[in-house]
C-alpha cells in the first residue's frame, strides 16, 4: 500500500550500485581502494543506511518479495560458480583494478597502457569490493551482484504491470525473458553487460514518463533515468545516446509544468558524478575522451601524443572484421565505402542468429498460448504526448544504431539499440497486425526460461567438476622484475608463452607488459606520475 515514490527491492539495488560507484571516484582521489578502505566506507554506509531508512518498510518489502529474491539468489549462484572470466579480463579489466587498489589516483595511469585511458566507472565499482579475506576474489561478483537485481527488478516489474498491458510492460517482459534466456552465463559480456543493462533500464523509464499522467510518478522515474543514464555513460562510450532520453524526458516535464526545483539534487548529483568521472579521465590520460584528440590538453606532463591514434587503430578495423579478412584490399581500402559489410556480416551471423533467438523464441511460445485473446485497443492508446515520445524514441534509435553500426559495430556494444529496434518492431505486429493481448501464460515462460538458464549452468559446472575452486580462477603469471627511476616495475615473462601467460593478470602493482619501454616514473606531491619518453 505504499505510494508510488518508495523504490522497490531492485531499484534500490541499483540505486546503491550507483551510489557506491560515485563514492569509489571520491575516495580514489586520495587513498588507494585496498581492503581496509573499503571496508571502513561500506561500514560507514551500513550504519547510515540502518540510521535513515525506514526499518519497518524495509522488513516488509524484503517479506514480501522473497520468494524472488531466493529464485534471483539461485539463478545468480549458479551462473557465479566457476564462471569463466570475460577474454579482456586478465588484458586490461584486473590489471587496472590492481592499479587502483595499491595506489590513490595515478598521473598518467594510461603510459602504463593504453587501454587504461578509458576510465570505466565499473571497474571502479567492482574495485570497492576487494575486502579482506575475499580479496580478489570479491571483485569478480559485480555483475553477479547486479545480475541479481536485475531479475528482482524485472519480477517486481512484470507482478505490478501484468494487468495493463501497456507499451512499457511488454518492453520489461520481453527484456526479462531475453535476458534470462541470452546472459545465462556472467563471463561472457564483461562491463558491457552493466553499460547496457542500465542503459535499457533508463529506456524503461523513458517510456514510463510518458505513459503516466500523475506527476508525483514522472518524478520519480525522471530521477531513476537521470541516474542510470549518467552511471552508463560513463562505463561505456556505447551509451553516448543516453543523453536524448534525459532531454526528451526534460522537455515533457517543463510541459506538464512541474516544478524544476524538484530536481535540484538529483541534477546536481549527476553533474558532480559526471565530472569527477571526466577529471579522472583526464588525469589517467591528459584527455576528456581519449578517443578524440582535440579532446586533450597536450601541455600536461603525461600527455602522450600518440594516444587517441593507438586507440582508434586498436577499434577500428579490428571492431569491423578486418583479421576474418581474406582479400586483397589494404585496411585502408577495407574500411571505405562499406567494402567491410560482407565480412563483418560472415563474422557476426552465428551472434545475430542466437540473439534473434533469445529474443524471438519466448515471444513466439507466448503468441501461440494466447492465440485467442483478442486485442480491442490500438497502439500508443496509453501514451501522453505522443509525437514528443515517437521524436525522442526515434531519434535516440537512429542516433545510437546509426553510430554504432558505422563506427563500432560489435554486437555486444550496440544491444541496447537492437532489443529497441527488435521490440518495436515485435511489438508492432503483435498489436496492430496479428492483435491479441499476450496475458496468459507469462509465469509459464518465465519459469522455462528460468529452466533454460539454471541446467544451461549446471551443465556448466559439471564440465569443471575437476576443479574444486568454486570461485573463477584467476591466472598467477610468472614474472620478472626491473627497476625504472627508483620504482620497481613487473612485466610478464613465462616459461611456456600464450595468448594469456603474456598478460598482467594479477601481477603486482606496477605491471607494464612492455617492460616499462619508454616509461618514466616520478612522485610529486605525493601522487605517482607515470610519464612518456
């Protein structure tokens, strides 16, 4: 019986993960996020939390949503157990996060490699996880810890919509079954995986606003979609649509004359989020957004001029299937007039293929069960605003899949922008062509995509029973140590190479898998630089 400001159990899930991702900015200015500094803040926040929150509203939400909370915990355990770690983890995610939690923030941190100069805020989050006794080991349960309020959110979702059969319940539906279905397996999406699914919940919010009239709720998820669109920015550049969602939202607002002043906090919050995340940016690589050149200030001592080419050329054409290519064409030729499509379409079918599937199949089962219900209504029946909503909507969609296919076309970059294409497109012969209303039958296709997701990962975890760590392994390299201006400097050197034994991985602060070449080290006012030659 509470009103529509309170947050259910997995917005405020999320909410903490945002939250706790801009603390981790805070603190990394001026200590190193090892053990002991994260447990002395999550201690803090513990106390604060139990000092300022309603007790009696929380002990009744948690009674009255555990039943999914223990299906959401189940689903999530076993996908954690044993899990394989993302391809880029040992190249550049824990290398980083090992960077952060030995030392308070570093001058320059991308010299060491240039991959460091994209500042994830994810990998901030997950560094504030390293506590005693897990160690390491408690970093690699952020998406696990996110996987977990996703599937409580979109249950809570799913329960409170089922009756209205509106254009934002049946984007949460088909998400939830999608994402059950597809993302069964934590290792293999990286901080992609949070970048998106925030940047897909601030889509539902979106579309919330503007199905509701009562202010007091476009309030409230105006707020929600200010703070995921501002945490996916800035964990992956792929969100850059997010912004048009916030605007179009804004504009709606200022019609309905609700008063701005309402927004002065959350606004605020998400300016400061926004441009501690951009100061660190600039102090890992002398850049605001590495990726462009004008972007950067070149008078700063670690300014390495040779940056923003070596990250173009490391997207670039690789993002495009140049390596699958077979022809005579230069890279330069393969990348001009669209001479890349047929390879990158070779390259990327199977993946095309098995999202269609995650996305279709479920919808599909749910059409057959409900063959004979009849829809009476017509699409956009329930919206306000309508051409204000379709501009906004459009627009964002044309932008974000325009711009990822022809700039950095991996499928896992641009699934925010295909789900909406794919919906809409769903959604529209659902409606207007084949009309029926899909309301039987959803708790059944849950429960088979549930299914499909816990044998998939036990039959996961028979394939390792060998292996009695349950958490995933992290790869001890050998390595060999040299001095560079005083400071001792790792570097990978294996007895039997490989694609991983010749990657940091858990090497100790500092690594530089290129043996520290054209690197100098200097301390100044007691923060370490790490500068070009």
């Amino acid at each position: 019986n509470q009103n529509s400001n309170f947050l259910n159990l997995g917005e405020i899930g999320l909410v903490g993960i945002t939250f706790y991702t801009f603390l981790s900015f805070i603190i990394h200015f001026f200590f190193p996020l090892n053990k002991s500094v994260n447990l002395t803040v999550s201690i803090i926040i513990l106390i604060l939390f139990f000092k300022f929150i309603n007790l009696k509203y929380l002990k009744k939400l948690f009674f009255s949503e555990n039943k999914v909370i223990l299906i959401s915990f189940f689903i999530v355990l076993l996908m954690t157990i044993k899990y394989k770690p993302n391809e880029d983890y040992g190249f550049y995610h824990l290398p980083y996060i090992i960077n952060i939690i030995s030392e308070k923030i570093i001058f320059g941190l991308s010299n060491i490699q240039p991959q460091f100069a994209w500042n994830s805020s994810w990998l901030n989050f997950s560094s504030m996880l390293n506590f005693p006794i897990m160690g390491l080991k408690g970093i690699l349960l952020s998406n696990s810890i996110l996987y977990f309020f996703l599937i409580i959110f979109f249950f809570h979702e799913i329960k409170k919509n089922k009756n209205n059969f509106q254009f934002s319940f049946y984007y949460i539906l088909f998400l939830s079954f999608y994402t059950i279905i597809k993302f069964s397996r934590i290792s293999e999406h990286g901080f992609d995986f949070p970048a998106n699914y925030f940047l897909l919940i601030s889509i539902y919010y979106f579309i919330k606003i503007f199905e509701n009239k009562d202010k007091d709720f476009i309030e409230r998820n105006f707020i929600l979609l200010l703070l995921f669109s501002t945490l996916c920015i800035t964990i992956k550049l792929s969100t850059f649509a997010s912004p048009i969602l916030v605007l179009g939202s804004f504009i709606l607002i200022i019609k309905k004359k609700i008063k701005i002043n309402k927004f002065y906090y959350p606004i605020l919050f998400c300016f400061c989020f926004l441009f501690v995340w951009i100061i660190q940016q600039f102090i890992y690589s002398s850049c605001f957004i590495p990726f462009f050149e004008f972007s950067c200030i070149k008078s700063v001592e670690w300014h390495d001029n040779n940056l923003s080419e070596v990250l173009r050329a490391a997207t670039g054409s690789i993002n495009k299937s140049f390596n699958q290519y077979s022809g005579n064409l230069s890279e330069a030729e393969y990348l001009k007039n669209f001479n890349w499509v047929h390879t990158w379409l070779l390259r990327n079918k199977i993946q095309f293929l098995e999202h269609l599937a995650a996305f279709i199949v479920p919808i599909l089962i749910l059409v057959a069960y409900n063959a004979k219900q009849i829809l009476r209504s017509n699409f956009f029946v329930n919206f306000r605003e309508i051409n204000l909503f379709l501009t906004f909507l459009l627009t964002f969609l044309i932008i974000g899949l325009g711009t990822w296919f022809l700039k950095s076309p991996v499928i896992r970059f641009g699934i925010p922008y295909l789900f909406l294409f794919l919906f809409i497109i769903i959604y529209l012969i659902i409606r207007n062509l084949i009309k029926i209303n899909l309301a039987k039958g959803i708790n059944v296709i849950l429960i088979l995509c549930i299914i499909f997701n816990v044998s998939k990962n036990i039959l996961r975890i028979e394939d390792f029973k060998f292996n009695s760590n349950l958490f995933p392994k992290i790869l001890e390299n050998k390595y060999s140590t040299m001095t560079i201006d005083g400071f001792l400097v790792n570097y990978p050197d294996p007895v039997i190479k490989s694609s991983q034994s010749q990657l940091c991985w858990s090497i100790p602060f500092i690594c530089h898998i290129e043996k520290g070449r054209n690197t100098s080290i200097k301390i100044y006012n007691n923060y370490l630089f790490v500068l070009r030659k």
